[in-house]
C-alpha cells in the first residue's frame, strides 16, 4: 500500500515537472484574476451595496432553520459538471485555448472579489473566520482541480499542434477525457465538503458574525 502510494506521488510529481511551465501560466493567470477582483471591489462606487448583500445573507443564516443542503448539493454539483465539460469541450478545440484562460481568470476574479466583500463587511478577524468557515475547505480541492484541468486542456491544444496524426489526437483526446473525470470526482467532493460541511458549520457559527 505504501508502495502504491509512493508511485502515485511519483507520477504527479513527473507529471508537474513535465508541464511546469504550462502550470506557471495557468496559476498566474488565476492570481491575476484574484487581483483583479480585489481591485475591482475597491474601486467600486457601490460599497454599501456589497454591505448590504453580506449582511443579508448572514442575517439569513442566522434565522434559517431548513436548509435545503440537498438541493444545494445537487445545484453546486450541476455548476460543476458544467464547468467540467466546457473546459473539456474547450480543450479539445484548437480556438478554445481562450475560453481555458478565460474561465481560470473569471474563477480567480469571483475568489478575490468574495474574500475582499467578506473583509470589507466583517473586518479583517471576522471576515477571516468567515472565509475560512465559508471558502478555504471546499477551494483546497477546487483550485488545484481547475489549474489541473487547465493545464491538461493546454498539454492537448499542444499535443494537437505538435503532432495532427489521427491517431495521436485520439490518444490526447482520450488522456484529457480521463482527467477530466477524475477532476470531475474532485470537485463532486469540494461539493460535498461545501454542501455538508462548511455551510453547516458556518449555520453554527453564523450568529458571532
């Protein structure tokens, strides 16, 4: 069993190496999109309104007392299959290099913009317990499966322009597929860890907020 977990590590770890700059741009392109969305709620004029829509919202889980956790799980866990198969389908197309990007830098965005309204709102030690009840578990999983699965679609956008064999775009194709599912397996368990763990804690702990 050690041994098994040992290659496995051994395998990711090649794996990183061998598209380390494809990883590079991917993480940065995230970052920027994090910064971004930092930014963008400190330049906006509608600050009271971002107040207003934090407030509400822990004011509602304060009161809450039947949460449909059920149909949350099921909503979060469609979201996710959609955004599986649109990096899938883009990874498998020569012009959907953009949308890869594009979707890594709109996901950065939401991250920073949510962390900076719930500082904004709460103040720097309750907005830090916030995101942490809120944000950091189930994102331990989504990000590293998103910047995963947005290096696998530029390793086949690579693959496909290097070498437009038939039988090397199927081979490429049918890798990508894989660790779509596999991505896909990881962010059903950050939905499970959103749904049935942080939202339930942070329904504790809601009214010290």
């Amino acid at each position: 069993m050690q041994k098994r977990k040992k290659e496995i590590l051994n395998i990711i770890k090649q794996e990183i190496l061998n598209n380390i700059k494809s990883y590079v741009i991917v993480t940065i392109i995230f970052i920027i999109g994090i910064f971004l969305g930092v930014l963008f709620i400190n330049q906006t004029e509608s600050k009271d309104n971002i107040l207003q829509y934090i407030n509400t919202y822990i004011d509602e889980m304060k009161t809450l007392q039947n949460v449909d956790f059920l149909g949350g799980l099921k909503n979060d866990i469609h979201n996710n299959i959609l955004l599986v198969l649109l990096l899938w389908f883009a990874g498998t197309t020569i012009i959907g290099i953009p949308i890869v990007f594009g979707t890594i830098l709109t996901r950065g965005f939401c991250l920073g913009y949510t962390i900076s309204a719930c500082v904004l709102t709460l103040g720097k030690w309750k907005g830090f317990m916030f995101i942490l009840l809120t944000i950091f578990l189930q994102n331990a999983i989504f990000i590293p499966s998103l910047l995963v699965l947005g290096v696998s679609s530029v390793k086949l956008y690579k693959s496909i322009i290097k070498d437009r064999r038939k039988e090397n775009i199927k081979l490429s194709i049918f890798k990508h597929s894989i660790i779509s599912l596999f991505i896909l397996f990881a962010l059903i368990i950050s939905s499970i860890i959103k749904i049935e763990v942080s939202y339930r804690v942070t329904l504790i702990f809601s009214k010290y907020f």
